[in-house]
C-alpha cells in the first residue's frame, strides 16, 4: 500500500486517547468581557488599556504609576488596588472585575 503514510502506535493511541475530546472543540465561546471592569496589576497592560481609549476600572500601585509613567496619563477615577506585587485582594474581590 504506497502512498498512505505510516502512523505510530503512539499517535494512534493519542489520537485514541483524545478524541472524546473533540465534541467540545467546537462549543467554545469567548466570554463577554465588560470593558468597564478591567483591573490591571502591572503597568504595562494599563498602557495599552489607555492607548486603546479603554480606562481600566482598577490599577495597582497608582501613586508609582503616575510618578514613574507620564504617558499616557492615567485618570483620577481609577481605583488604586494595592501594590503590584500585594494587591488587596479582598477589594479585588468586592470589585468583581
């Protein structure tokens, strides 16, 4: 039987092993995602939140932020959620970003 390509024992098994998988490939959504409850624990991603025109919701370490980042100016109505490395995570919680 030329031309049909040699298969494995061991792709045949994994091939085996994960089609009960392959039901559920077609069913995944993304989940809605609300623009106005993003919070941000580095600086990086705040930048490119800001440089999209989005403002996030929640920012750590704010007063850094502003001392350190001059561009793009973050908005005084961003609520502060700790450090970046220690945010309060019982106001994350409340914040159900």
């Amino acid at each position: 039987m030329s031309g049909l390509p040699l298969i494995s024992r061991r792709r045949l098994l994994t091939a085996m092993a994960l089609s009960p998988l392959l039901w559920q490939m077609n069913t995944a959504h993304a989940a809605a995602i609300d623009p106005n409850r993003i919070v941000a624990l580095e600086w990086l991603p705040v930048e490119l939140l800001l440089a999209l025109g989005i403002v996030p919701y929640g920012v750590a370490d704010t007063i850094n932020y502003r001392l350190w980042v001059s561009e793009p100016p973050l908005p005084d109505s961003v609520i502060d959620v700790g450090l970046r490395t220690e945010p309060n995570l019982e106001l994350l919680t409340e914040m159900k970003p």
